[in-house]
C-alpha cells in the first residue's frame, strides 16, 4: 500500500495507557502516511492514569511506529501536555530529529504557527489540579464503559454512539469553555503576530478563521482533536490544511503487514512500562 505523503501533521491527546486510547486505528493511519514533520502536541502517554497492568502491545507498537519516524530522518517534536507533564523537566531535550518541548514555532510558507497544547488555558488545570485529575479518571471510566455500549450497538447493527460528546453537548458551560478556549488562543496569537495557532487539549477538532476580540487581527485557529473518540488530526499539504477522520472503511487492508517494526520483540515494553511508573511516582 503507496503511503500518502503530507508535508505536516499533528496529532493530539492520544492517550496512551488508557482504555479509550484507539491505539489500532492510530497505528493503521501512522502506517498510511510519509510527513514531512511529525508534531506531537501532548497528551501522547497518559502519565497520570498509567497502569502497569495495561499497556497493550498496540500502544507500544505505536510508540515504535513513532521512533520509526525519528530513525527514518523525519522531524519529530514533542510538545508536553498536561496529562504527560512530567516531561516538562526534560524539556529541551534533542536526539536526532526527535525534540521535546513545551511549545513550539514553525515557519510554514511564510506564516508563523504558534503551536502548543493548551492547558495552559484551563482554569482547573492552573488552580485545582486535583480536580481536573479526578474528571480525568472518571472521563477515561465513561469512555470504557461506552466502548462495551459500542461492541454492543455493532454486534446488534445498530449505530455507535458517542456519551461523553452528548454529555459535552447537553451542557452550555462545555460549549462556552470550548468556545473561551479557542478565543483566548485566537485572542494572544493575533497580538504576537501569528498567522496559524495549533492546540489540542479540548478534543474538539476544529479549522477556523477567529478575529480577535478587540477587531485588531485575525488568526486561522487549529485543533487536532483526539485519538479517544473523533480519531483526528490536523495535516497541512500543498498550502491546505485540513481535519483527518478515521473512517474504517478506508482501512480495510491493513498497511505493511509484514512490517519489521510491529513484528519485532515486544519484551522492551517492560522498560517502557518501568519507566513510565517512575515518572508517575517522582510527580505524586
């Protein structure tokens, strides 16, 4: 299967580590493509909902398909988020094509993109950490409890559905919090001169041209959204960004099966495993 080539793309809260974590569908799509850059914009590993019980080798199998890249020559970056925010203390760090920081700007055709995750704009995240970590482990229960509803809904041949979209539908607060979001982002960017700001943190994907809220500007705003339900990313080609959707259909054929990369010995995943503990535990 040829791979489609994109000169961007990013992608945002995946997850890893958690049950709502559609690591397979992640994998099948990082096997579709060729970027010419690879932004991670955090929330990649779950840190803070890690479990040495549950690490599928799907998930490992994405972060090999991701070390891929950096082996490949590809340009990496790494931006922390909040659920992977123990990294923030090796912020900087460099190894071959692979970066990690916490914010990044790139140069793209001429237009500066100021891209980070964005909790920086939750107010729960600055005042009542634990608070946002409690909503995180209930959010991760809703998922998992939705994901036997689906199997369910499937095996009957009824339509998916999606519980914590609706929740986020049926509350106005959800709608007004995304809406704050995205003006605050569109809000700073137009005062520093941006030409794109790229977020992810809300799950929410979005492209949209936001005018500042004192008329001095606009911005063309971006949201990744997540590998937890809508399964997006943002990718730029010839000059055009867009939303990428997971749709299984378009993934019938599994890409490279025979793949080196997934076939290797998988027992590394215990270091990956003990590694991720101990940065759980230095951060409690």
């Amino acid at each position: 299967m040829a791979k489609r080539e994109v000169d961007i793309v990013v992608i945002s809260d995946v997850h890893l580590g958690t049950y709502g974590c559609h690591a397979k569908e992640l994998l099948k799509y990082l096997k579709s493509i060729k970027p010419k850059i690879l932004i991670l914009n955090g929330d990649i590993i779950d840190i803070w909902q890690f479990s040495k019980s549950y690490w599928p080798e799907a998930h490992m199998k994405v972060v090999r398909r991701i070390l891929k890249f950096v082996t490949d020559g590809i340009p990496v970056y790494y931006l922390t988020g909040n659920h992977d925010e123990m990294l923030r203390k090796f912020t900087d760090f460099n190894m071959g094509t692979f970066q990690l920081l916490d914010k990044l700007v790139l140069n793209i055709d001429g237009k500066k993109a100021w891209i980070f995750h964005g909790d920086v704009f939750d107010v729960t995240m600055q005042h009542s950490k634990w608070l946002a970590k409690l909503g995180a482990v209930g959010y991760d229960t809703l998922i998992l409890i939705n994901s036997f509803v689906n199997w369910f809904l499937t095996a009957i041949g009824r339509q998916k559905m999606s519980f914590s979209q609706k929740v986020k539908a049926s509350f106005k607060e959800a709608v007004k919090f995304i809406n704050q979001f995205e003006q605050t982002a569109a809000d700073l960017a137009v005062d520093k001169q941006y030409g794109y700001v790229i977020c992810g943190h809300i799950h929410h994907a979005e492209i949209r041209e936001i005018t500042s809220t004192q008329n001095t500007g606009s911005v063309l705003y971006l949201n990744s959204g997540d590998w937890v339900e809508s399964l997006s990313s943002l990718e730029y080609h010839n000059g055009k960004w867009e939303v990428f959707k997971y749709k299984p259909d378009d993934f019938n054929t599994d890409a490279d099966e025979d793949d080196k990369t997934d076939s290797e010995d998988l027992n590394a995943m215990l270091d990956v495993k003990n590694l991720l503990e101990r940065f759980k535990h230095e951060h409690d």
